[in-house]
C-alpha cells in the first residue's frame, strides 16, 4: 500500500513523500509521486502516531475494572484522536483490585485486540505520598516493597513497563533500583520529596517525572522540590498534561522551554468520562468524581483535580497554538520521546523505513482525518 501527502514528518521536517506499507511497517520512503498511490492526502500532515503513557481510561472503562471487552474497545477506538500506541493505567486500590487489572491487561495482550498497541502498563501507585496523593485513595497507599511488586509483575506476566512512586517512601531505594535494572522505567511523582531527595531518586535509578506541577513539590529558589529537580536534570523524562488546565499555559511553555525537544513528554491522564456524553456518574479508585464544563475530573464536592478528559491531537493544537511551544519540541513530546523512555524507539516514534507503520493524518485544525495503526487504517 502506498500512502503519500505533500507534508510527511521526516525528522525534523515536512517533506513531499510516498509511503510504503507492507506487513504493518513502513517499507520504504519514496520521492512524492513516484508510486501510484492508494489514498492521496494532498496536504493534509503526516506524522508519527502519538503514544500516550498515562491515561487511566476512556468510552466509559478504567483500567482498574479488569474487563476484558472494555479495554479492547478502548484500544480499538483511541486511534480516533491519532494514538497508535498506549500504557493504559492504574490508579491506587487494594492488591485485589490491582491484580485483576494488570492481568486483565496481560490477558488481551495475549488473546489479541484490534487497534491502539499496548506497549506496557503504568503503575501509577500504590506507593505514593499521603500529602500530594492527589485523587489517589488514601486507603489504599502502601509501602514500596520488591516482593509486592513482584507479585503484581507475575500477575502482569512482565508487562509492567512503567510506574510511578514517591522516592522518600522507598526504604533505601530498593524498588527503584530493582524496577530500572529488571526493564521497568521508574517516574517519581504524587511525591513530598526535596530535591535533595529526588537527587538521589534519579542517582538509584529513575528517569522519569510524573505530570510535572501536579501531585508534587512546587518550585521554590530556595526550595527547588520535584518541579525544580525536573527543571535542573533536562536528561531526565517529564510528563506533562497538556490540556492548560493542570498547567497554566505559561508554565506549559516554561516547562518546554527548559526541557528542550528530546525529554518532555506529553500525557492526557485521562479517565473513563474521555468521549462520553456531558453528566454521568464516574469513579476513581472507588471515590466519586464529576466532570466541570472546564473538561477537568474532580473529586465530587471538592476542588481536587482527579484527572482529565483530554485528547492527544487536542493537547498537541494546544501546544502549538496556545502555548507557543514550536511544533517539533510538541510533536516529539508525544512520538519519539515516549518511545525513547519506554526503549521502543527503534520501531516507535518516528516515519522512516523499517518502523512500524502507526501514522496519524492531520487536518489544518488538528483534527485527525486518518490513523494507521501497524499500517491499518481505523478510521
């Protein structure tokens, strides 16, 4: 199959190309017109499929329900907002409850799905602070420990690939350190931590921050907390929500000014009321939650954020459009950064011969005309 456009993303730039697909990867890259080609996108964009390494849920279904037919529908149907590849994640519950969803996700990966590639499941918790716990439920915070894990690894049969933990609860960084030398990316976050003591976080072995801003310390000149700490090693992965909700457009832009283009990485966090109807009755690790005319998730009655409904093609027009960050510093930040963290990049992240073939076709306004996932169109 050859797919061509006026505008393909071929590192770094936009170029006139045709597209060769064959067994779900991109065989080769033609000089526009060469081929005779099966779908002409004139001038539409062609860029990377997006990755999105935290996102809880969507279409009504939470990865903490453990339905098989819930997260195949969620895969199936993602790739309307351009995500060809996904960590669909957990927030803190009992071990009962977190067991069933990892292996739930285990278990698709191993019957098969349509869509969305799985490439992992995010871990977000238990092992969290009780003070930046954000919407996470206090009854379920634990202390870190590797035979736990372990336990829930089993059960994931390996595939988490992702988790997010407060370093000072970790008693001398023992899962971090067994989490990023068995090929698990560690991501401080919903953490009290100084950065004294997120130093040593990423000394013992975390490469990663968990939406930087939220659920963490906040930037102080004389107290640089998580925020700073983020701001000061730029080698170091940053998640960050880019609905302009969590993160005031500013700071959005202050937060990609400092991280430059390779480390920065943008994330939905989205729950299970993404692409439903306004009103609804929706849950979070078992606490009610309501969604504001704002888009945001929060835990009802209060003010605590609990989440968004954002969309990945939404969050990129937001980046280039509102918060000035330049095109190739935000479209990175959902293509080939993700996939570096996640040490996917040699078939991930990118449009070049011998990657796979999870391509995004963008309108002007960002809407998403057509997405491939492994070279099939789902649109």
């Amino acid at each position: 199959m050859i797919i061509r456009s006026k505008r393909v993303w071929l590192s770094g730039v936009f170029f006139p190309a045709d597209v060769e697909i064959e067994g779900g990867k991109i065989a080769q890259i033609w000089p526009y017109g060469t081929k005779e080609a099966d779908q002409d996108y004139g001038e539409k964009r062609i860029v990377p499929g997006f990755i999105d390494v935290h996102t809880h849920g969507s279409y009504g279904y939470d990865t903490n329900d453990g339905e098989p037919e819930g997260l195949k529908n969620w895969m199936k149907r993602i790739p309307e907002e351009g995500v060809t590849g996904i960590l669909p994640t957990t927030v803190t519950q009992m071990p009962d409850v977190l067991t069933k969803a990892v292996a739930n996700v285990a278990a698709v990966i191993e019957e098969g799905y349509e869509g969305a590639e799985i490439l992992g499941i995010h871990f977000e918790g238990p092992y969290l602070d009780m003070e930046y716990k954000g919407a996470q439920p206090p009854e379920a915070i634990a202390k870190a420990t590797v035979e736990q894990f372990e336990e829930y690894q089993k059960a994931a049969k390996g595939w988490i690939k992702y988790i997010t933990l407060a370093p000072e609860h970790d008693e001398n960084h023992a899962l971090t350190r067994y989490c990023s030398t068995h090929g698990v990316v560690v991501s401080m976050g919903h953490s009290a931590a100084r950065y004294e003591e997120a130093v040593m976080g990423i000394a013992n072995g975390a490469t990663s921050m968990t939406h930087v801003y939220n659920g963490m310390t906040a930037y102080h000149h004389r107290k640089p907390g998580l925020v700073g700490t983020a701001f000061r090693f730029r080698d170091v992965y940053g998640e960050i929500i880019c609905d302009g909700c969590h993160s005031h457009l500013a700071a959005l832009n202050n937060f990609f000014t400092v991280k430059g283009r390779d480390y920065s990485i943008m994330i939905t966090d989205s729950l299970r009321a993404k692409h439903c109807p306004p009103g609804g009755n929706y849950q979070l690790g078992g606490h009610d939650i309501e969604i504001g005319e704002d888009g945001l998730a929060r835990l009802k009655g209060t003010e605590t954020i609990a989440g968004s409904t954002l969309r990945m093609n939404k969050g990129l027009k937001i980046l280039v459009e509102d918060a000035m960050v330049p095109f190739e510093t935000a479209l990175n930040s959902c293509t080939i950064n993700p996939a570096r963290c996640l040490r996917v990049d040699d078939r991930k992240g990118r449009i070049a011969a011998g990657y796979d073939a999870d391509l995004v076709v963008l309108e002007d306004n960002y809407d998403v005309a057509q997405t491939y996932c492994l070279g099939v169109a789902m649109l």
